[in-house]
C-alpha cells in the first residue's frame, strides 16, 4: 500500500508513487557477539541511500571505513559506495531508513518468498553484491 504519511513510522512505510523517497523504520534485537550485519557489502550504482539511528546503535561500513553510530545520528552512503550495515551493539537498535523507490523495490525482492539469486536480483536494480 502506498501512504504518503503515517502517524508512527514504526513498522510503516511512508512512499508514493511520484516521489524519489521512501521512508521506513526497522528495528533489529541485537545480541551476542556484534556487530549483526542485516546488509551484506554492496554498491547502487544510481542510488543514494540514508540511515538515521533512533535506538541503539548502528555500525555502517562505507568503503574502507567501519562507522559506529550512536541514536541521534545519521549516515549517507552516496551513491557508487560499497556499504554494509548493521547492529552494532548487543541492545536493539531502531532505525529510519531512507531510500530511493529502487533500492526498496531491491529489498522487498530479496524478502520475498522463493528469492535466491540474490546476486542477480542486486543487478536488476542497478546495484551490485560484493560480499
């Protein structure tokens, strides 16, 4: 369903048709031995993408350098950088995403049921699986 506002964010998406954003907040447990990478190294080639930390802590891999970011802050991947992410701590983290309309078509296709060739579901959105 397409919502162009949502009350609470949490487990909502906020997307329309016409616009180049989307917006979505998840959550990840934590536990044991962090980090707990919920994205494997990978690249958009024509898309940027954006993460605002509100719980927790994230740990963000751009290029060559491992970011660790607390609640309150922010991170750009641009576009053409490999990047990774995930929890960063034992704790839950919760987190805002923000993303093109592809690259949520990219992770909505990688959930969704039966998908395996995940590398080539990373090229038919303009991106690529590194790791």
């Amino acid at each position: 369903m397409t919502e162009r506002f949502a009350p609470r964010l949490a487990g909502g998406v906020v997307r329309a048709p016409s616009s180049e954003l989307t917006l979505v907040e998840w959550g990840h447990p934590g536990g044991p031995e962090p980090p707990h990478w919920i994205a494997p190294l990978h690249v958009h080639h024509d898309d940027d993408e954006a993460w605002y930390v509100v719980e927790g802590a994230l740990c963000v891999r751009l290029g060559d350098e491992t970011l660790e970011v607390p609640a309150g802050g922010a991170v750009l991947a641009p576009r053409g950088t490999p990047h990774a992410y995930g929890n960063a701590t034992e704790a839950p983290a919760r987190y805002v995403l923000v993303a093109t309309p592809r690259i949520f078509d990219l992770i909505e296709a990688l959930h969704s049921p039966g998908a395996r060739d995940y590398a080539a579901i990373f090229r038919a959105h303009r991106s690529e699986l590194l790791g």
